[in-house]
C-alpha cells in the first residue's frame, strides 16, 4: 500500500475512534442527565411529603400535650379529646422515592461524573434514610405493640364530624384515669413525637440541599 494511502487510512481509523469515543460520551451525559432528573423528581416529592410529617408530629406533640394536662386534673372526658386520642395512634410514615437511585444503581453508580455529588447521593440513599427509618420504626413499634392495643382494651371508636373523623370513647373513664399506665403511654407518644420532628427536620434539610445540587448539576 503507498505511503499516502497508508496514512488516509490511519486518519480515517482514528476520526471513526474519535466520533465513537464523542458518541459515546453523549449518551452517557444523556444517561446521567436522565437519571438526575429522576432523582430530582422523586426529591422534590419526597419534601411535600417530609413538610406533611413535620407538621403531623407537631401536631401529635401539641394534642399529646393536651390529653396529658386533661386526664391529669381528671376533667371530664369530652367529644375533642377522644378525636385527639385517635390522632395519638395514627402513624404517618415517610417512603422516599427511589425510583432514580435505583435506575443509577443498575446503570452503575460512576455514571455521575462529578465525584461529590455521586457521594452525597450514595449517602443520603445509604445511610440518612435507613437512619431516618430506624427512629420511624421505633414509633411505629410504640403504636402498634402498645398503644392501640391499650386503646382498644380500654376504649371503642366512633365516628366523628371533624377531622380525624374518628374519636375514641372508654369503656370505663374513671378505671382510665386511675391506671398508672395510660399517661405514660402518651408521654411516650409525645417523646417519639419530638424524635421524629427533629429527625424530620434534619432529612428536610439535607433533601433541600441535594435537590438544589442535583438541580444545578443537571442544567450546568
């Protein structure tokens, strides 16, 4: 083969490499745009429902409060504060959309180009969930192994005109306020309440710095 010939052909090899290397690296920045996003959305759904339960657990402390003065001064039982009994063995939980993890996870977590944001998202989906999680099952735990079980021995439901549409009413009321093991059952909801909360908090705001990242990082 002539010299020339020789070197059109190297030429040509290479410009093909090079426009294969160029393909390739679109669809990869594609892949990762794609997986940002989702990500991004499943974030910004996650802080709608992380705000509900900040405000839920605010809202248990408060009538938690309430129901311990109540039975404390041994007032007598009324309509409201059977509807708050109910809300004290209700149980919201968070459940974080995964859906963009997961799809970086089968793809390969090096699929996010830039180092520190590929660590702060494989540490929040790694450790500050199942973190979160662990404290949401220990308040599961309460409600369902000892609270509504006590509720239900001790109380029946009917309905009620206003939220939580449902309110409990006992079976006994003054046996109630002379069992050294109601009040504290609510002082525990009131604890594992202000551990949520402040939990809740914390996952907020490290869910509001992430989707802020994410989001700069796709639209760079």
């Amino acid at each position: 083969m002539p010299l020339g010939k020789f070197f059109l052909v190297v030429i040509g090899i290479l410009i093909a490499l090079q426009v294969n290397n160029w393909n390739q690296s679109q669809q990869q920045t594609k892949l990762e745009r794609r997986i940002l996003i989702e990500i991004n959305n499943n974030l910004k759904d996650d802080l709608i429902d992380v705000q509900d339960e900040i405000e839920s657990f605010e809202i248990t402390m408060r009538l938690d409060s309430i129901l311990i003065q109540h039975f404390k001064s041994g007032q007598p039982f009324t309509d409201s504060i059977g509807a708050f009994l109910h809300v004290v063995e209700m149980s919201p939980h968070l459940s974080p959309g995964q859906n963009g993890y997961k799809l970086l996870q089968s793809k390969g977590i090096d699929v996010i180009s830039i180092d520190s944001l590929r660590m702060k998202i494989s540490n929040l989906y790694e450790r500050s969930y199942p973190y979160y999680m662990t404290y949401a099952r220990e308040r599961f735990q309460l409600i369902e192994s000892e609270i509504k079980p006590y509720w239900t021995r001790n109380f029946y439901i009917e309905k009620y005109d206003q939220w939580p549409f449902r309110k409990r009413v006992p079976v006994d009321y003054q046996e109630l306020l002379d069992d050294s093991r109601f009040i504290p059952l609510i002082h525990g909801s009131s604890f594992q309440a202000s551990v949520m909360l402040n939990r809740s908090k914390k996952i907020s705001k490290k869910k509001l710095r992430m989707y802020d990242l994410v989001f700069r990082s796709f639209w760079k």
